[in-house]
C-alpha cells in the first residue's frame, strides 16, 4: 500500500537498481527473476489513468474538512474551550495535512530498503522524494482547504450579520444556566409542617 502510494504522490518506487515504477514512466533495467515482479507495467501511464495523481490532493482536503468539522463540534459544545479564528482553523487544518504527509513519508522510508546484494539493495519508495511530495501534496490540499473554510465562516459571521458562533455559545450557557437555576428551584426537598 505504501508503495502505491508513492506511485500516486508522483515519485513511485524502485524494483532493483537502475529502476523505476511511476505514473510518467516505467524503466526496467535488471529486474530480479520474482514471479510477482512480472505484474510490472512495461510502460508508463497515460490519459485518464493520470487522475490518480489527484488522490493525495483529494486526502488532503479531507484532512483540511474533517478537523474544521471537529473544531466546530468541540467549541460548540457545552464546556468548549477551544478559541477558533480564521488563522487558528487555518494552522490547524494545515497542521493535519502536513501530519498525514510526514506519517506518510515515514511510512515510506520504513518500507524501503534492499532484500540482498547487487540489484536487491535498493527496493521501495523513492525517496526522499516521496516524503516531499506527500508533505506538499497533503499539507497544500489542506491549507488551501482551510483557509477556504475559514474565510467562508469569517464572511457568514461578520459580513452577512449573522450571530456569531461564540455569542450563540455564550447564550446557550447562559440559558442552560438559568434552566438549571429554575430546576434547582423546583425541586426543593418538601418540609413537614
């Protein structure tokens, strides 16, 4: 998966000394006699099959939404402390992007290395170039995404005049505080006269 992975973030991965796997072109040299290495493309791809170049940009925009969705639930909820501005989504969002691609980059240097002398020393990720591309690929999507996201919540809450979701938090405590207090009320223990 790995190296998949690094076939899709553009630099692919090596099969031996003197090769290389990835979307813009195949160079076989001496490729070990392995039964499974003879699934490899003798070419390079082309068309509509370069559209899997877009599956890291696409990872990170995820990245970018899921954690501008979480930050939103947590300073929402009763008790959320988090201080969100548009820069604070936009480091955070940009924060998980660059965490996927470096988990991603250390992936693919784990995954690396030869199985023997000669032609079986270099097998795997090319790297450092896939660590590179994973970093600017996920970070990129994600920052791009998040600052999108924040300039859309800026623009909903301060131009358009709409409450703002820090107020709404605050009238929420407030009105579940004086719940509270009519409840507390309420329900006094009953004395005997």
């Amino acid at each position: 998966m790995v190296w998949w992975a690094s076939w899709t973030l553009g630099p692919g991965f090596q099969v031996g000394a003197a090769t290389s796997v990835s979307p813009f072109g195949v160079h076989l040299g001496l490729v070990p006699s392995f039964p499974v290495l003879a699934a490899l493309p003798s070419g390079g791809v082309g068309g509509l099959a370069r559209l899997w170049l877009l599956v890291p940009v696409l990872a990170g925009v995820i990245a970018a939404l899921v954690t501008s969705r979480r930050l939103a639930s947590r300073r929402l909820a009763p008790g959320g402390s988090l201080e969100e501005s548009p820069a604070s989504k936009l480091a955070l969002t940009t924060a998980a992007g660059l965490v996927g691609g470096l988990a991603l980059g250390v992936l693919g240097a784990l995954s690396g290395g030869g199985i023997g002398p000669g032609r079986l020393a270099v097998m795997g990720p090319v790297m450092p170039a896939m660590a590179g591309m994973a970093l600017v690929l996920l970070g990129g999507a994600a920052a791009v995404t998040g600052g999108v996201v924040a300039a859309l919540d800026w623009r909903r809450t301060r131009v358009q005049g709409l409450p703002d979701p820090e107020a709404a938090e605050d009238t929420v405590k407030v009105s579940g505080a004086r719940t509270q207090n009519k409840r507390a009320q309420t329900k006094r223990p009953q004395t005997d006269r």
